[in-house]
C-alpha cells in the first residue's frame, strides 16, 4: 500500500512508524480499547442505536484532543497581521514545520523553507532599499543602481539579461546626464547673447557629441555639425563685411550737412543761395551706393529686416535726387516755407536713419528692423506730393 500511495500518504505512513505509533505495544493499547467497547466490536449497527454513547464519549475526547493539539500549530499562522507577522508566523515557525513533516519529507520541506524565506528576505531587502527622493535624477540612480533589487530581480529574471538590461538603461542615463550639462552650459552662453560662444560650443563640445551619439548615427551628427560650422562662418563673413561697409559710411559728414540745412532754412533770402549750394553738395550717389551694397546682399537683410520697411527704405534712398532737386527748386523760387519744411522732414529721417545705421554698426539686425519700420517715410512722400504741380 505504501508504494502504491502517493507522497504524503508515504511519509504519513514513515512518520506513524518512527513515531511508534503502529509499534506492537501501542497496537495491542488500540486493539484493547476496541474490546472494552462491545457494541464497536458486535457492530457499528449496534453503535449506531445504541442507547448509551456516554460510555464512549471519553475515548471520543481523547481522540479528539490528541487531533487538536496535532493540528494546533494550524492556529498559529497569524493571517490578519503584517505581512512581516504573516511570514514570520509560516516560514519561522517550528511547530508548524513539525505537523507538515507527517505530509512532506523533511529535506523537501527544507529545502522549501530555505527557498522561500531566500525569496522573502532578499525581495523585501530590495523593497527597503527603495528610497525615492522626487527627482528624476534621485529615482533613477536608486533603480539602475541598486545592488539590492538586482539581486531580487535575479531571482525572476536571467542574470545575464537583466545585466544586459541595467547595461543599456545606464548608457541612456549617462548620456542625459551628459546632454543636460551641455545644454545648461549652452543656456547660460545664450542667455549673455554670446551667439559665437554657443555656435563654438555645439560645435567643440565632445560632452554633447557622446551623448547624440547613443541615439543618432555618428556620421549624421559629424554632417550636422559641419553644416552648422558653415553656416556660422557665412554669417560670419557677412556680418564682417556689412560692418566694414557700415564703418565707412561718414556719418558725421551727413549730420553736418542736415544740421546746416536746418539752420540756414530758418535764415530769411539771405540764406537761399548758400542752401542751393548746401543742398546741391549732399552726396545722394554715396548713400545709393551704399544702400545698393547692402542691396547686393539683400539675402541676408531680408532675413532680419521686415519686407515692407525693406521696400520702404529702398524707395526713400531712390527719390534723394527728387527730393534734394525739389528743395533746390523752392529756394530759388524763395519758397522759404518748404525749405523749412523739407529741412525739417530731412532732420527728422535723418536722426532716424543715423539710430538705424549705428543699430546695424552693433549687430542688433532685429532692432534695425524694427527702426526702420518707424522711419517717417510717410512724411517724405507727402511732402515730395505736396511739391508736384498740379495739372
């Protein structure tokens, strides 16, 4: 019966007998209290109707308190505590591990003990040594580095995998770390206007280079990188050369020539011939030249300059000869009202013109733009307008 039985049975079976409870004398103790009972022994009829069961209720409680305190240990699992209490009460308690043994052999019920508190210690170590501190940063090296919950996960998942996988993860972390401090060096630059700074930055920074790399194709990021070094160096050369051109223009020959516009314009006839001569002396072909050099680069300008005050401008600086004959044309007919008039409006776009030129002189295109746009070009074409006969 025994080979035939399964496990638990089997071991029962081992267990009655180390424990001498099938021995000769406990045996013949069993086969005695049978007899005393005369109904058990006539039949279990004769137990059934019997009219005195009193008489068995003794061994029926010696019966019943042995099971109790066999199955007692059953009682002791605490289920409605912690789970700290809860395992304690199953894995670390030896009167428990006592009853199992009548079902499973000893060295398989320890070698089930010993697995499963390796399991319990070792995932609730890698549970305590979870502190998250609310940053990524924080969060992150408490799971890529901890030597804790990769010995738990090992338990679950092949070591060489999850090795393979906290490998990868911290390949990707370090190159954010990595990009982050490029970037925040790259915000600092920007934020003083440093434009060549940063430019030299993206493009010298082997941080930043590490970093794209993980996720971008070397080559695609040596091709980025070298668009961007030509790029700068045509912004480069351009703003060179418009400040160069900038520089030569004689600013202080021109607020010479308005100012003593101006002040001539308020003298009475006296005055007419020396302004004709004045007048006639401003060197409009200069400023269109300029203004065509700068044209010639109209790529660059348009970028920065808006296309209707780009227009504007073009087509004040091509009326100059209109304008400086229509004055010439009022002093000579002692039309001193419009000369005053126009000395005015030529002050007025003057001062502008010079914010403009010295804004451009400084790089700061956007604000040149921006100047240009206000420029009383309004005013000029009213007044050339106002000068035409009309037919």
């Amino acid at each position: 019966f025994k080979l035939s039985a399964g496990e638990p049975i089997a071991t029962f079976i081992d267990k009655a007998l180390a424990e001498g409870l099938l021995s000769d004398t406990n045996v013949n103790k069993y086969v005695e209290q049978v007899l005393d009972n005369e109904e058990l022994v006539n039949s279990a009829v004769y137990f059934a109707v019997s009219p005195d069961l009193d008489k068995y209720s003794k061994s029926l409680e010696t019966y019943q308190k042995a099971i109790s305190d066999w199955a007692a240990p059953l009682s002791t699992v605490k289920l409605d505590g912690t789970l700290e209490e809860t395992v304690d009460s199953i894995l670390y308690n030896q009167e428990l591990q006592n009853m199992l043994a009548w079902f499973i052999p000893a060295a398989t019920l320890t070698e089930y003990v010993d697995t499963a508190d390796t399991y319990y210690t070792t995932v609730n170590t890698a549970l305590k040594s979870l502190q998250f501190d609310g940053t990524l940063e924080g969060t992150l090296d408490t799971v890529l580095y901890n030597r804790a919950l990769q010995d738990a996960l090992t338990l679950f998942i092949p070591a060489a995998t999850l090795n393979d996988y906290v490998n990868t993860a911290d390949q990707y972390y370090s190159a954010y770390k990595s990009a982050s401090n490029s970037l925040n060096r790259l915000s600092r630059i920007l934020e003083k206007g440093d434009i060549e700074g940063a430019v030299q930055q993206i493009i010298n920074d082997r941080e930043l280079y590490g970093a794209l790399s993980v996720v971008i194709p070397k080559d695609n990021i040596d091709s980025y990188i070298g668009s961007i070094s030509e790029y700068y160096q045509l912004y480069a050369d351009v703003t060179t050369a418009l400040t160069d051109a900038l520089e030569s223009i004689p600013d202080e020959e021109i607020n010479k020539f308005v100012n003593e516009a101006i002040k001539y314009a308020y003298d009475v006839d006296n005055g007419k011939s020396y302004l004709t001569t004045l007048i006639a002396g401003v060197d409009t072909q200069y400023i269109q030249d300029y203004v065509e050099y700068i044209d010639q680069n109209e790529t660059v300008l348009k970028s920065m300059i808006h296309p209707v005050y780009y227009d504007d401008f073009m087509a004040y600086v091509d009326s100059l000869d209109v304008l400086k004959q229509y004055l010439v044309d009022n002093i000579k007919s002692a039309d001193v009202s419009a000369v005053k008039e126009g000395a005015d409006i030529i002050n007025e776009v003057n001062k502008d013109l010079m914010n403009v030129l010295d804004l451009l002189k400084s790089q700061k295109y956007d604000q040149a733009g921006a100047a240009i746009g206000k420029i009383s070009f309004d005013k000029v074409e009213a007044f050339i307008e106002a000068q035409i006969p009309s037919n």
